[in-house]
C-alpha cells in the first residue's frame, strides 16, 4: 500500500501549466535506451520528447559497460549512428576464462558467426546525443516532479516541472526508459506489477585506468579469492573489477592493494603482465537480479533497468534495454505505418521472454565464477567440474557464445 503522500504524488490533478506540447511518444529518461527509441522513432518520422531528470553532462559521466550484442550493433546502424563505434570499436569474437591458473578460451564466432563490440556505453550515448541534438529533436533537461497521467486511457499525458515552472505534454504512448529508481514503474498499480528478485551476498569493485589491457580479450577468473574481470575500453583505457564484500566503500581500497588482489585472482602469467597506475573512476556496484512484470500498463511501456536489472556478469544490462527498444520501436511502427495495434499489444510478452533468457544467463554465469560466503567445499568442487565440462565441451561452449552474443530478437 502507498501511503498519503504516496498517493498524493501520483494523483494527477490538472495544475496550472506554464507550457503545453503535443508529441506521439513521451520518452522519460535520457540515457542511451530512451535516446535508442528516440533516434529510431526519428527515422521513421515518428515525433518524440525526452525528459532526463539530469543534465547532459552528468548523464555522459556515469562509467558503465561496454559490451555490445550483435542486436544492439544493428539497432545502432538502423538508427544511423553507428560510423564512430564502427570505426573506434573494438570487435571481439571470444573471451577467456580462468580458474585458478587454469585458462581456456571460448570462440564466439566458431559457434555462432558473430562476435561483439567493446565500445564504452558513455560513447553510445555520446553518438546518440550527437545524432538527436543535429536532427533538432526534444530533450529537456533538468526535470522534477514527473507524473504519468492517464495512462491506462487513450489520451495519456505527462506533467513535469523545470525551473519550478510547471509543463505538461499530452501524447499517445510514453516510454519508462528511466531506470530502477524513476516513476514509470512505480505507475503501473500494485494490485497489477509483480516483481521478483534475488540480491546477491557481494559487489563488484571496479576501476578505470589509463593503462593498456592486460589482455586483448576480456577474462572472466575464479579463483579461490573471488571473482575477477580484467576488460577495457580502449588501448590505453582499462577496466579492473574484483569480487567484494557488501560492506566494502572503494575508500577501504588503496589503488595498491586492488592491483595486489587483482594479481592474484588471474592466472600467474596473466598478472605477470599487468601493466598498473592511478586509478581514475573507482566505485562498488551491488548484484541484483530484477524483473518487473508485465512490461506494459494501458499506453505505458517499461524500458531496460526501469523494468528489469541483471548483475553485471556476462554484459547484459544495456543489451537487455536494447532488445526492449527494438520490440518497442517496432511495435510503435507497426501502429503509426499500419494502424496495426498487434506489436504494441505483444510488446510485454516478447520483452519478457527474451528478458528472463537474459536473466538465467546471467544468474548462472555468475554462480559460476563468483565464490559465495555460504558455499561449501562440494560446491566449490562442482563449480571447478562445471568449468572443466566447459572447456572441454563444444555443445557447452556454443550454448554459452550464443547467450554471450545476444539471442535473436
């Protein structure tokens, strides 16, 4: 139950509005996968307003992944956005993977004839930005008090507040592409949403330097200390991350003893070659694994970590918000090209079933390579067994590349 003012908030009281727009889809959030729908949505003449609650600047500041499916890449090309990222990203068609200093490598391209792309998610919304500001469209910063009205009618609308001035836009859809902790969500009434999730017992702290990768191919290590990840974002750009205690704050960790930990997790002549420095960016992330269903509330669609969270482990939080802008957008061109409500009306039940496939791959790669405080000697021998099963079974590897590079939308 809400309490009162809970439900104050959510009442949509007509205010005295200082602006009034029209637009077809109202898009809350502007981070990549609202500005993805919006750029798409443009191509096809299809008219959008963004609403971040941010600025610019902070919006382009968060440190996030950078691995990118085979169906994020084509959405990217589709949206006409893709030149830079073609040109400065860095294919890869497999990945290691170590435990203890045992190694072996799995080949995504032997197995499914595709490969992904590291390419930082900060220069995704950068090119997407670019493109958005040059084709002229809306986005307003600086938002509060964002409210979604009428949602379940055929009239919904958007009321909001910049500068202490109040707007509204009236529209036919509107995308909640505004994360876990925006309002889309939380719109769709309790006695509809049911949500599931695990919260898992460590975090994940990472780091960025200006230093090359150690390697020029993520490894994913077990090790008897805990999981680590060496990855990268560029030749002189990499990204560290070390298993963590739930109560660690990355003041606990001097750059020091993080590259110390770091040697010890991967493999001997792995950390031989380790190149250190200063940390630029450090910070712990929790693991959670997050589904909000349904996906769809009368004219309201949920996008990316506003509907659902995966941990970390194998890459899939952004390309799961991808997969969700593709059956989204699609499904909103079949309504304005056709005036075909089918892609809207299956919108939460095709989001769903590939978001939840996400989800097992993700939960079953991080048991895999994580060490849990309440594991025992058994379960640390499975896990090496599952490793081993791993290496030495193609049927194994081909299952994981597939998940690894994005099943088919």
């Amino acid at each position: 139950m809400r309490n009162d003012a809970q439900l104050a908030f959510y009442t949509c009281t007509p205010p005295c509005h200082s602006a009034l727009m029209k637009t077809q889809v109202t898009i809350i959030g502007g981070g990549p996968s609202g500005l993805l729908l919006s750029q798409l949505l443009h191509v096809r003449g299809i008219d959008s307003v963004v609403l971040e609650r941010k600025t610019k600047d902070y919006v382009l500041g968060r440190i996030r992944a950078g691995v990118l499916e085979r169906g994020l890449l084509d959405l990217m090309r589709e949206a006409g956005v893709a030149d830079r990222m073609e040109a400065e990203g860095y294919p890869h068609d497999g990945t290691l993977i170590s435990y203890g200093d045992e190694m072996f490598r799995v080949d995504f391209t032997k197995h499914t004839g595709h490969a992904v792309m590291v390419y930082g998610q900060t220069e995704v919304t950068r090119d997407l930005y670019a493109a958005r500001e040059a084709a002229g469209g809306a986005i307003i910063y600086n938002v509060e008090d964002v409210v979604i009205c009428d949602a379940d009618s055929d009239t919904p609308y958007v009321t909001y507040t910049v500068d202490g001035k109040t707007a509204r836009i009236n529209c036919d859809f509107v995308a909640g592409c505004d994360g876990f902790h925006g309002v889309s969500r939380n719109t769709i009434p309790d006695n509809v949403r049911r949500e599931y999730e695990k919260i898992y017992p460590f975090g994940w702290l990472g780091i960025l330097s200006e230093t090359p990768p150690v390697n020029h191919e993520l490894i994913y290590a077990n090790s008897e200390r805990g999981f680590a990840l060496c990855s990268m974002r560029n030749e002189n750009l990499s990204r560290y991350y070390i298993q963590c205690s739930l109560s660690d704050s990355p003041s606990d960790w001097t750059d020091t003893a993080f590259w110390e930990e770091l040697r010890r997790r991967i493999p001997a002549d792995q950390a031989k070659k380790l190149v250190t420095g200063p940390s630029i960016e450090k910070s712990i992330a929790p693991l959670r694994s997050f589904v909000t269903e349904p996906m769809r509330w009368g004219r309201l669609f949920l996008c990316g970590d506003a509907a659902h969270i995966v941990p970390p482990t194998g890459a899939k939080g952004l390309n799961t918000a991808a997969s969700d802008v593709h059956y989204l957008y699609n499904g909103l061109r079949d309504y304005y090209e056709n005036d075909s409500t089918a892609g809207i009306d299956s919108y939460s039940a095709k989001a769903l079933a590939r978001v939840w496939k996400a989800e097992r791959f993700s939960w079953w790669f991080s048991s895999l390579m994580h060490r849990y405080p309440d594991q025992s000697a058994f379960d640390h021998r499975i896990q090496v067994a599952e490793l081993e099963f791993l290496r030495s079974n193609d049927a194994a590897q081909q299952a994981m590349a597939e998940n690894y590079v994005g099943l088919p939308y």
